[in-house]
C-alpha cells in the first residue's frame, strides 16, 4: 500500500513537472525560438543556399543568436532587426572600403595589413564609444564589429576577395533576420494575443497603491495595527520597485511599433501620478516603528515622565481630536481607494479590448459608462476632501476649549502629530487622484473619439538609448555635481577634485604680479561657494587687469604683457572652454571603453595582420582567431562586476556547448539530417535557461559554440583536424578572448562597482544637501519670487536624487559579482540606499506641507531655532558625506539636530499657543500643515540618525573619548542635554 501511493505521488509529481515545463514552452517566443534554430539550420545544410554565404555560411546560426534572437513581440522583433540590419551594413560598408584600399596597396604588402588593421582599431574605437553611450545600439555596434573583424582579416590585399566576402557577409546577415522575424510571424498566427506589458503594470500599480492604502488606514485614527512592521516594509519597497519599474517599461514600451485606439503616451501621466502618491505615503502615512529609547530633554514636549494628570489630560486631547477628525479622514480614504480602482478599471478596459472589433458604437458605450464612473468618482472626491479641509480648520478649536477649562496649557501629544501628517497626506493624495480621474477622463474622450490606428516611435535620442537630461542611467559620469548643487546641464564629469574654484584662480592670477580692480564695486563671489570654471569666467570678465611696472626694452615687460593678454577675457573664456573640453575627455567612461575596445581588439588581432608566412599569421588562421576578439567584444562590459559575472558565466557556457558538440559531431559526423536535428534539440534547454533564469549569457555561448565545430567541416570539409581537436581549438579560443576581457577591465581603467558605489553615494549626499538647503532658502525667502524658477530647481534636484538611487541600487547588484579577497558588506550598502531614499521621501513632504504652514509662528518667530536645526541638518549630511568620499571615520561627536530639534518644536508651540490666546481662531488649516511639519523633521532627525549609525559601521569613529571608565561613561551619557549626538557606539 505504502509502495502504491509512493508511485501516485511520484506519478504526479511527475505530472506536475511535464506541465509545467509544456506551459513554458507552449508560448510563443519559446516555440518562435525553437522554428528560428530549424530554419537557420536547414539553410545551411541546404548546399544552394550556403554557397551564398561561402565559407562563412554556419555563422547565420552565430548571428540568429548574438543579434537577432526572437524576441517577445513583433514591435521588439521589427526594432531588433532594423537596427541591427543597420549596423551589419555599416560594418560591411567600412570594411569593404578598407580592403578595397588595402588592395590597391598589393597582396599581403605592408600597407595593405597596416591599412586593415587601422580600419578595424578605429572601427572598434568608435563601436565602444556608441555602445557605452547609447545603449539602443549595444546590438548594432557588436555585429558591426563581428562582420569587420571576419571580413578585415582575411584575404588582405586580394581585389578579388574584396566583394565576394561582403556580399557573403550580407546574405548572411539578411537570411538570419528575416529568418528569426518569420518565425516570430508564424507563432503570432498561432498564439494571438498582445504582449504589451506597461498599461497592465500601470493598473497593477494602481492596485498596490490601493492596497497599501488600505493597511495604512489605522494611521489616522492612531490605533493599533497586527499586522507586522516588516510587512508593511515589503510592500513599500515593492511599491517603489514597481514605480521605479514603470519609468523603464515606458521607455521601452513608448518606442515600439503597437495597434490599439489610444497611444502609450496618453497614459503617462499616470508614471508622475504614481511617484507623487508612493511618496505620500512614504511620508505620511507610513508604517510607525516600535517605539525606541531617546534621551530626554528639558525642552522636550514629547519625553520625560508625565504624571498622571499630564497623562490624563493628554488622552483627553488625544481621543476629542482623534474622534473629530477620524470619520472625515476614512471617508476621504475611502473615496480615494474608489478613485484608484476606477482608474485601474478604466485602463484595463480602454486598452485590454481587442481594438480591431470594437466599433464605434461599442467605442461610445464603453466610453460613456467609464465616463459615468469617472465623473461619480470625482464628486465623491471633492465632497470628501472638502468635508476634510473643512473639520481640519477647526479641530484645533475644541482642543483648546479644553485646554482653557482645565486652566492648563499642556504641550500635545504624540498621536495628534501623526493623525495631523496623516491627514495632510491624504488631502494631498486627494489632489493627486484629482489630476488622475481627470486624466482618465481624457483617455475616455481620447478613447470614443479615436479609431485603430498604427503607432510608431519617434526616433531620437532619447529612442536610442540617451536619458533625457539627467534622468536614470547607469554611468557614472552623466551628471556634473558641484558642492552646492548640480552646476547647469553638463552630462560629463570633468573630474571635482581637479577644478579650481574662483579663488585659488583669483589668487594664481595674482601670484603673476596682477591685481584686479572690481567693476562698480561687485565683489567675486567666495571661493566657498564652490564656482566652478563657468562662474569663474562670467567673474573675470568683470575684472580689470593692470599691467605691472616695468619698462619698454626689459624682459619683465614683455613677459607681463603677454601674461596679461594671457589672462584677458576672451582668452580666459577661450582657456576654461579648452579645460572643459579636455577634462570632459580625459574623464568620460564612454572614451574609455572605446579605448579599451580598440587597444583589446588590436592586441588580440596582431597576429593576423602579420606577414603571411609568419608563425603567427599561420597560427591566427588555423585555430580562427576571429572568435577570439569577438568573444572579447561581447564579454567586455563598462564595468568590472560585469565583465566578470558575463565572463565566468560565458565561460561555463563554452564548455557546455564544446561537450555536447563532439558529442554530437561523433553521432552524426557531417550528416545534414543529423545536425539539423541535435542542433534543434540543444536549442530547447538554451531556450529555457535564456527565457526562464537569470543566467542567460551562460546559455548564449554555449549556443555559439556548435556552428562553427558542427557546421563548419560540413561546409568545408578539413580531414587534417578531429572533431576532438576542432572542439578543444574553438573552446580554448573563445576562452581566451573572455579571459582577455576580464584582464582588461580589471588592469586598464578598471570601474569597480564598489568604488562607483561609494563616491557616488558621496554625490547623492552632497544632493541631498543641496535639496534641503534650497527648500530651507525658500521658506526663508520674504518676497516669494521667481517662485517658478526655484520649483523648477527643486524638481530638477529630487530627479537627480531618484537617478542616482536607482543607479545606487543597479550597482549593489552588480558588484555581487566581483571578485575580491573579503566579502563587501552589501547589507548595510543597500540599507544606505534606504535611508537616503527615505530622506528624499521625507523632503519631497516637506516641500509640500512648508507651501501652506503660518510663516510668521514657524518661521519668522523661531528664526534662531531654525537656523541651528538647518545647520545641524546640513553638517550631519557633510560629515556623511565626506566619510563616504575620503573613506574615513567620522568624527566621535557631532551637533545633534534631536537636540536642535526638539528646542525648535518647543518654540514653534509656544509661538502657536500665544497666537491662539489672542485669536482663538487663527491660522486654521495652515496650524495642521505646522504640527504635520514637525511630525516630518522628527521623522527627518531618525533616519538622520540611521544614517549616522550605517556610516560609522561601515568607516567607524574617529574616537578620542572611548574609555569605559566612570568619567567618559557619565560624560557621553549627558550628549542629549548639551546638543551633542556621538557616532561611537560602545556595544561594538
């Protein structure tokens, strides 16, 4: 009996195995993958057809599977093949122009291998350059330079060979492009259905955001929760993920050829939507933490011991503000989640409807019920939200009414801060949802009055593959960051530890015997803050320069007046315009792969430009040195971590690929029937590994391996070599060009993950700084204008924040896969990674709330207070900062904005309690935003100190007082009440 149900269970088991592989590959990419190896494998053991491609005829198989491999739609798969068509014909454009010259030099003549060899350096230079910088055309400039380093190798200085190998290369690259795009063709007939991915992850955001809503509702009426904090974590990062992920399937999806009745781009909108609605609640409504330990304060209106009748009469405030405001603030929760599913659901329709069968009729119906939808939604909104704002301008009125019947002022409670950011959140996520259900009414309108039509991308920059302005990407050099903020527009790094602020130029003028006179008494501004080459030149031309003494008929003259046309103003400009470009140079990432390109490819590629009788030249031919440097090529990345993660992998997969083609090659020799059948039948695992893991450049080289050790004695039959020994030679040469290409990016500007990590955490940092320096220069300002320009640069830093976090994050997972003698504490690089997008978070809060808080009580009145909570700010974020750039610990004690803090609140509620004793009345809604706004710096202070505590794990403390003795035990204990917060921990 035992036995009988051990065989069921296996049998389903079994069962359950086989379908769920059938359900794999039943689909139409994988079968589309599968028909594209057939074919390409019948055309070449089909003699006709091969002859077209000569010798070369197996490398369509290389190519189906480097360059045009099936891909998920037929968009994709039109795109894929264009571009890449492109590049093939470039490449043999140049190549072909290179052999004709080289051949009217002579066969095998010294200039004829020179000139070849020069077309293919450059050709790989300027391949390397486009690769890294436009990353659309990564394909193209690969395949450009495997048809040039086939076709400038081979038969140099032969004017017979010149149009003979390009036009093989050409039916080459055609019959492997139509090929894969037919298969594609033939499935879609098959398995019909659209494969458009960003408006089903648009609605699926929506979905999560209704969900996270939902478990954050216990916030406004500050109850308890059981669900768990961690929880609540995870799905706060998977709404970030997925907002992170929506910006990339745009940018894929809103390029590519589609069917349909509206545009990707009408529902793009809903990309900023998403954003500003995770990050409210990211900041308003996110889950509390266990409560921690903090040392108290005497100013402290939320620590210390209460006594009985202050913990009474806080309840008391408690429960009449909570119970006042808690039935608007679910009402208005509630109307949002409507407004969330009836956008979700509007989308879904409008685009999951198969366009081509909708008639216009059905069009207006669908339409018009969606509108209905839209337009209910949007009444109970404003009714809930109105009803909200209006309760929010008096809560605080029956609050006091207490107060003043127990003739005490008591400071407020904890719970009346969070329910107040909780309920400025949801009015500005009510804003938020506004702008989308009137979006959603567009795309209703859009949708009735559009009809099928063909959409195809615009080609540009952005299109290929260049963010546009400084939007995510994964170099490092594509913003310029200066001290006190992003300097202009520049999108390379011109190297900051090499630039001269104004005045160490100001004074190596002056140390050439200059003065300068100040045009109507304008001073230069200090070197301080930080005016880069730009602001030095706008300074100069502001300058007089006088000439020193001297006479006539003396060297010192001459010098002097050639000196100061030196330093005149058109020559100054002229001179930082030089530097800048020279310096853009010398430090672009994308140079230096073109330059790692071209000296990879001409190192490896030297022997076949040799003469012909040479070693060399003879080795080069016989053992197909082409693979080699092509392999090289596709292995080099622009940084380390990945040139060894696709190294190693491609490593393994050559192996694999080199067993099972001897293998194979001792089952059917050169049988055409035989190859075509085990080539097919290998193609099903590597269709798995490609479409279901994450280990795909294993499956790639694997897959190349078999043409060139399969097809190429069937082609061109060689009785002097073995199967074995043709297996070992292509094996050991792919090999060694993955092995080349590990050496030089590890040797020759090497780009190591960890280093990128740190000094562009540095960068972020000093961002950050500039973000709340600039929202604190703001509330500050007294007359509020240019108000669109400071916006506009607010925004423009919170981009480049969300750019460098996402690269940040692109980078930890990369330099997992770099190698190194002690392990990289990853951990704690991913929770700074969370502590700064916290902080961004938390500021992006702040911008909003500070637009509506009574400036005279929080401002003005607590000057002081805030000038010392800013600066506390601003050197905890320096002290961060400058850890990460020098690698160095930070300092044992540092001004604690806790401290600062907490005075400034006592302050600000002191000022609030005196203007509502002379009008009970006042300020309103603006007294919520002001007890919302403190609620957010408190947040600010703990994540502050998280990001405290992470660096000095990761640099630890440079420790004067570490002791244990009685003395420094009391003093360190005490830093709460003299504003002191100290980064040494004495539990480690």
């Amino acid at each position: 009996m035992k036995a009988l149900n051990s065989l069921k269970f296996w049998s389903c088991s079994l069962f359950k195995s086989l379908f769920a592989v059938a359900r794999v590959f039943l689909a139409r990419r994988p079968l589309a993958r599968l028909l594209s190896t057939f074919l390409c494998s019948i055309i070449i053991v089909i003699r006709p057809f091969s002859r077209l491609g000569g010798q070369y005829a197996f490398l369509v198989l290389a190519l189906k599977e480097l360059v045009f491999g099936v891909q998920e739609n037929l968009a994709q798969q039109l795109e894929l093949t264009v571009l890449n068509i492109i590049g093939a014909l470039l490449g043999i454009g140049v190549s072909t122009l290179g052999k004709y010259i080289a051949s009217l030099a002579g066969y095998d003549t010294g200039a004829a291998r020179a000139t070849c060899a020069v077309f293919l350096i450059m050709i790989s230079f300027f391949a390397g350059i486009v690769k890294s910088r436009l990353v659309r055309l990564q394909l193209s400039t690969r395949i450009s330079c495997f048809i040039s380093i086939w076709l400038l190798t081979n038969d140099i200085g032969l004017p017979s060979h010149v149009l003979d190998d390009s036009g093989n290369f050409l039916w080459i690259t055609l019959s492997a492009a139509i090929l894969c795009l037919l298969s594609l063709l033939a499935m879609m007939l098959i398995f019909r259905g659209s494969t458009t991915n960003f408006e089903t992850e648009t609605a699926a955001t929506f979905a999560l955001l209704e969900q996270c809503l939902s478990s954050s509702l216990y916030r406004v009426g500050a109850r308890e929760t059981k669900t768990s904090f961690s929880h609540y974590r995870q799905l706060h990062s998977q709404l970030l993920q997925q907002s992170i992920k929506l910006n990339e399937s745009y940018s894929q999806a809103a390029f590519e050829l589609r069917i349909g009745r509206l545009g990707l781009q009408s529902i793009y909108p809903f990309v900023g939507i998403v954003e500003h609605l995770r990050r409210e609640l990211a900041w308003g409504m996110s889950p509390l933490k266990p409560t921690q330990s903090v040392p108290s304060t005497p100013y402290s209106p939320r620590s210390g011991a209460a006594t009985p009748f202050e913990q009474s009469h806080n309840t008391h405030q408690e429960s009449t503000f909570i119970s006042t405001i808690e039935p608007p603030a679910l009402t208005l929760a509630h109307a949002i989640l409507d407004a969330m599913k009836t956008v979700e659901h509007l989308i879904f329709v409008t685009f999951h409807e198969r366009s081509t069968r909708v008639t216009t009729e059905s069009a207006q119906s669908v339409s018009g019920s969606q509108k209905a939808a839209v337009h209910a939604a949007q009444r109970h909104l404003k009714v809930a939200r109105d009803q909200m704002r209006e309760v929010l301008k008096h809560v605080f009125d029956q609050v006091d009414m207490q107060q003043r019947a127990e003739g005490k002022l008591a400071h407020l409670p904890k719970e009346i801060f969070d329910c107040s950011v909780a309920a400025i959140a949801l009015l500005q996520m009510a804003h938020e949802m506004a702008r989308a259900l009137q979006i959603a009414e567009n795309i209703a309108t859009l949708y009735e009055e559009s009809r099928t039509r063909l959409w195809y991308p615009h080609i540009t920059l952005q299109w290929l593959g260049v963010p546009p302005g400084p939007f995510i990407s994964d170099d490092n050099g594509d913003l310029v960051f200066a001290s006190g903020g992003v300097v202009g527009g520049e999108s390379t790094d011109i190297g900051g530890d090499e630039r001269l602020t104004v005045m160490e130029a100001r004074q190596g003028l002056a140390e050439r015997a200059f003065s300068f006179t100040l045009v109507k008494g304008r001073p230069l501004p200090a070197g301080g803050l930080s005016m880069r080459y730009r602001n030095y030149a706008a300074s100069a031309s502001k300058m007089d320069l006088k000439q020193g003494d001297g006479k006539p008929w003396t060297w010192k003259y001459w010098s002097n007046l050639f000196s100061m046309l030196w330093s005149t103003e058109r020559m100054l400009r002229l001179r930082v315009w030089l530097s800048k470009r020279y310096r853009a140079m010398q430090h672009s990432s994308h140079w230096r792969h073109g330059l790692k390109n071209a000296i990879g490819v001409a190192v490896l590629s030297f022997p076949a430009f040799m003469p012909e009788g040479s070693a060399g030249r003879q080795w080069f031919q016989s053992w197909r040195g082409q693979w080699m440097v092509i392999s090289y090529l596709w292995v080099l990345e622009t940084n380390t971590g990945a040139t060894w993660r696709t190294g190693y992998l491609r490593l393994f997969g050559t192996l694999l690929g080199a067993i099972y083609s001897y293998v194979a090659s001792l089952i059917c020799g050169t049988n055409p029937y035989g190859l075509v059948a085990l080539v097919t039948a290998f193609d099903i695992p590597i269709t798995w590994i490609i479409l279901q893991t994450s280990v795909t450049p294993l499956a790639v080289p694997a897959s190349v391996t078999l043409p060139p050790i399969l097809f190429a004695p069937y082609i061109h039959p060689d009785p002097s070599t073995t199967p074995l020994q043709l297996a070992i030679i292509r094996a050991v040469m792919i090999a060694a060009g993955i092995v080349a290409a590990l050496l030089m990016n590890s040797l020759l500007f090497p780009r190591h993950c960890r280093v990128l990590f740190l000094s562009d955490t540095s960068r972020t940092l000093g961002l950050l700084s500039s973000l709340y320096l600039t929202l604190s220069h703001d509330m500050f300002r007294i007359h509020r204008t240019r108000i669109h320009e400071e916006r506009r640069k607010t925004l423009k830093l919170e981009l480049q924040i969300r750019s460098a976090l996402y690269r940040l994050s692109a980078l930890v997972k990369t330099m997992h896969d770099e190698l190194s003698l002690l392990p990289k504490p990853l951990r704690h690089y991913r929770q700074v990674i969370i502590t700064m997008q916290k902080l961004l978070d938390l500021m992006t809060g702040l911008r909003k709330i500070r637009e509506n808080i009574p400036r005279k009580e929080t401002v003005a009145n607590v000057f002081k207070e805030r000038r010392e909570f800013m600066s506390c700010v601003c050197i905890t974020l320096f002290a961060c900062q400058h850890a990460f750039h020098a690698r160095e610990p930070l300092p044992q004690f540092l001004p604690s904005a806790r401290h600062a803090f907490v005075n400034l609140e006592a302050h600000v509620q002191e000022c609030i309690s005196r203007a509502r004793e002379e009008d009970p009345h006042a300020l309103g809604l603006s007294l919520v935003y002001a007890f919302a706004e403190l609620e957010v710096m408190q947040n600010v202070v703990d994540t502050l100190e998280e990001l405290l505590e992470v660096t000095g794990r990761l640099f630890g403390t440079s420790a004067w007082l570490m002791h244990e003795s009685h003395f420094s035990r009391t003093s360190t204990m005490e830093e709460g009440d003299h504003g002191w917060y100290s980064t040494f921990k004495w539990e480690e």
